[in-house]
C-alpha cells in the first residue's frame, strides 16, 4: 500500500516564475492538505481539498492556488515566485476531514526559489 | 503571539536521561492535539495523540490541561534514536482538520 507521494521532490526556479507541485494521498484517503515548512519553522497550513473543493485555507496570499482531482490526488500552483517562497512544501492526506483523523504526509517538494 | 508556542531548543541530554517538552496554544475552541516526530529533511509522522486523562505509549506519555491550555510530552530513557524535531500540533474545528504546528523542538540525546 503505497503511502502519500509527492514530485517533483526537489526544485529550483528564479524569481517571479510559477511552480506546480503534485501530490497523490494514501490508499482510501479523500481529502488533501497542503503544508509550507519555512527552515527552522513547524509546517504552515496552506489550504484543505475535499471533494474536488478548497475547504479550509490559512494564511496565504492568492498566488498560492490548488485543485483536486476526481481520483483524490492534488496540485499546488503558486505564481509570482517570491525568494520568500522557499521552503519545504508538504501534502497530506486523510479520510473525511475530521479533525481527530490522522494525517500521513509525503516527503515533500523542496523548493528553492534563486 | 503564535497560536501554538515552543521551546525550539535544542535539547542536549545523554542516554537514558528523562526529557519534557511543554507547548501552550492560544486557542480555547482547540479540539485535538497531537505529538508529531520529524526527522532532518524528513516529513512530520504522528508520535501520538493527546488527551486530557492522558496518553502513555511505552516510554513516551502525553499530557493535556485544557483549563491552563498546556500539552505536555514527556520521554523516558533516552535512546539515541530519539534524537528528532518533535512538533507540538492543535486542531480547531470538526468539518477539517487544519494542523496547527509549533516551531517544534529540537532534542539531540548524546552518547
């Protein structure tokens, strides 16, 4: 049983481009979260998919875009890259949403942005 | 102020020592809590759940005062392979389940 997967693992782009990241959840999970980890930082919540829909969204401006997929997997698009942007970005994937179900994460993309 | 606050660390302990790390979070309407263990350059994995009558799992124990807002983790006999990121995490709401994380804390057991 394949765990949560992420690609690219690791990326650089320069400043002002766009990125897309790509995550496919564990087997029989719906719902997908996205996570920023800043070095040195615990991970920041992006924004949540259910069904297709951005449920739940942090802190993030709208250059941070996502979407879902009718098979549960999930992108992450954020444009105008910022050096700021660099970071750890983590998917996470669970089943329904609730609040006390576990969420498994992927090993993450590593962006750099130059 | 952060919604979830930490001591970063680091936490330097020799081998079979006993170590607490303590987290507040700012939120009063947080429904779950959680230890995570992040490995360097790995992704968070879950150590346990935290609950108000308590949590033991072999030589970690997990503690949750809701009137002071205070999770604790406390760790028994120090092993080296305990040496990890350990991440603090809150739940508001019951429709998702949006992590809030602290910075973690950073704990390095020396031989």
């Amino acid at each position: 049983d394949a765990g949560v997967t992420q690609s690219p693992t690791h990326l650089i782009k320069t400043r002002g481009q766009q990125v897309t990241l790509r995550c496919s959840p564990k087997s029989g999970h719906d719902t997908v979260s996205w996570y920023q980890q800043a070095l040195g930082q615990g991970p920041q919540f992006i924004f949540q998919y259910y069904e297709e829909e951005e449920r739940q969204r942090g802190n993030f401006p709208d250059r941070f875009s996502g979407h879902q997929f009718p098979n549960y997997s999930s992108e992450l698009n954020v444009n105008a890259l910022l050096l700021g942007d660099s970071a750890l970005y983590l998917c996470a994937s669970s089943f329904g949403g609730a609040g006390y179900n576990e969420q498994f994460f992927g090993p993450g993309t590593r962006l750099t942005v130059l | 102020r952060k919604e979830v606050e930490q001591d970063p660390g680091p936490f330097n302990v020799p081998e079979g020592a006993t170590v607490a790390f303590n987290c507040t979070y700012s939120n009063s309407a947080s429904q779950s809590f959680f230890w995570y263990r992040q490995d360097c350059r790995k992704e968070p994995k879950l150590l346990m759940s935290v609950y108000s009558s308590g949590n033991e799992d072999g030589r970690f124990t997990a503690q949750l005062n809701r009137a002071s807002q205070y999770i604790s983790l406390l760790i028994r006999d120090s092993k080296l392979s305990d040496s990890a990121t350990y991440l603090c995490v809150a739940v508001y709401g019951g429709a998702t389940n949006k992590l809030i994380f602290g910075t973690g804390t950073l704990l390095a057991v020396q031989p």
